[in-house]
C-alpha cells in the first residue's frame, strides 16, 4: 500500500552546463519519501541515454512505476531571474506525455492513500486520457497542483476538468490571477477561492505566495503563515517540496496551523540549494 502516488513528468532540469533530475510531480514523490511516506511515480522515460540516466537517478528517491517508449526523454531549460525565481523552456512531445495505463499501474493505486498530479503532463492526449481514467475510479484523496506553464494550449479545459476530481487544490500567486481571469471573476482573492471551493466540493486549497508565506482556505475561513527569511539560492521545486509537505501533513493528521506552517518550511528549505532536491529536509 503506498501513501502517496503522483502522476507525470520526470525530467532533467538544465541549467547550463549542469542538469537535475526534476518534474513537478516526481519531486512531489521524492520529498514525500524522504519526510517519511511509502510513495510512488507514474511516469515515462525514453529508451536513450539521458532516460537510462534519468532512471538511475531517480531509483533511489521514489519507486518508480515506469514506462519506457519511443519518445525522447523530457528536458526543460531552466533559467533563474535576478530574484533566483525560474524561468522554464519545456520540450515538446517527449516520453512522459505517452504514459498509458497497464496492470502495475492500477495495482499501484488501488489502495493507496493519497493521488497528485499536475497540469503538464495533461499537454498530450495520450496522457491525459490516463490520468482521467485514473481520476474517474481513485477512492483515496486527490491532490492537484496546478502547476501552470506557458505553452499549455487548452489549460482552461484541463483545471475545469481536473478540478471536478480534486480533494486538495494547490496555486502559487500567479496562478490564482490566471485562474481569476480565466473565470471572469471581479471578486478579491478570497472571495474567489472561497466560492471555487463551494462549486468544487473541495476540502482545502493552498495559495503559495513566496516570500510571503502561504494560505490555506478550509471550512469557510482563511489562514496565513509567512515565511521564514532565507538565503535564496534557486526557487525551482519549492512548490512541489510544499506540496509532499501538505499530503505528509493529512497523512499525519496535522491541525490546519501545523500543516500550514510545516508546509511554508519545507519550501523554504528547497529554496536554499540550487535543484529541487536537497540532500536533507
């Protein structure tokens, strides 16, 4: 029985000359195992030299439940702004948007606790169809964390959809003007997530906002907890280590302030080394 299982890409982030293993959901996976869960990845890679790489790196932070197709293995160009916050240069049509369902698969998340995913892998029908058959018959709690990037025709589409399946809803600052505006809404921020919430059916969603901290909307009532003042060094995976960090919270329990607050520290460790993997959390 697995905790937790994520869904989606896992890739190489280059920065440079030098490349981290990454993707938003495989870093979900990766975190949650090191915070203490039995977790699993859903992903695919290619049958090539940066997948054979790819797949060693990888095998010692999650179990891997992994296709490997025709398609090259998924690389993203990272670049960082003057504040270290990333910029992303994704490559198309790549292993991890051909993930299709098979036994192991269902087995996996037939009795697992808690089902993440993302918006990026949603790009290619061939993975999304998947991961909507996914959704359609998951009974534990689905975490969704929007996880927006440019280039994603159809986005709209996708988190209307994905939403109507969605326990826990994550976004960062950015996301909630995209989705505000997607909506058409001319209420404050509050406002609008409170009613999503209603229309959604959802337990919480979580608002990162950086260096701000974070907040939680749960029960009718909004929380804030700010963050802890750290050296930045690169800001990529600080989202995804918040997000492992919220599921290990419900998994344990935790009150709304603890899990709040132990979310906001945990992403602002990652944000202190450069990748979204640090060597300890």
């Amino acid at each position: 029985m697995y905790d937790l299982v994520c869904f989606g890409e896992v890739l190489w982030d280059v920065f440079g000359r030098d490349k981290k293993i990454g993707g938003a959901p495989f870093n979900a996976a990766a975190i949650g195992a090191r915070l203490g869960m039995k977790t699993a990845m859903i992903t695919a890679v290619g049958k090539d030299i940066l997948g054979d790489e790819l797949v060693k790196k990888a095998e010692g932070n999650t179990k891997l439940i992994l296709q490997r197709n025709a398609s090259a293995t998924g690389t993203v160009n990272v670049k960082l702004d003057r504040k270290k916050n990333p910029s992303f240069d994704i490559k198309p049509n790549v292993a991890y948007d051909h993930i299709k369902p098979n036994a192991e698969m269902a087995k996996a998340l037939s009795d697992a606790h808690f089902f993440c995913f993302g918006t990026l892998a949603q790009r290619s029908k061939v993975s999304r169809e998947t991961l909507r058959q996914i959704l359609k018959g998951f009974e534990g709690v689905t975490v969704y964390d929007f996880n927006h990037r440019k280039g994603i025709r159809n986005w709209e589409e996708m988190f209307r959809e994905s939403i109507r399946y969605t326990d826990v809803l994550k976004l960062n600052a950015e996301e909630l003007k995209l989705l505000k505006k997607a909506y058409g809404s001319k209420s404050n921020d509050e406002e609008f997530v409170l009613a999503l919430m209603i229309e959604n059916n959802l337990m919480h969603v979580f608002v990162t906002l950086g260096e701000e901290g974070a907040a939680l909307y749960t029960g009718g009532e909004v929380i804030y907890v700010d963050a802890p003042e750290v050296d930045v060094v690169d800001t990529t995976g600080c989202g995804d280590a918040f997000t492992a960090a919220v599921v290990y919270s419900l998994f344990r329990s935790f009150d709304k302030h603890k899990m709040l607050s132990f979310a906001v520290e945990k992403a602002s460790r990652v944000a202190m080394v450069r990748g979204a993997l640090p060597g300890s959390l």
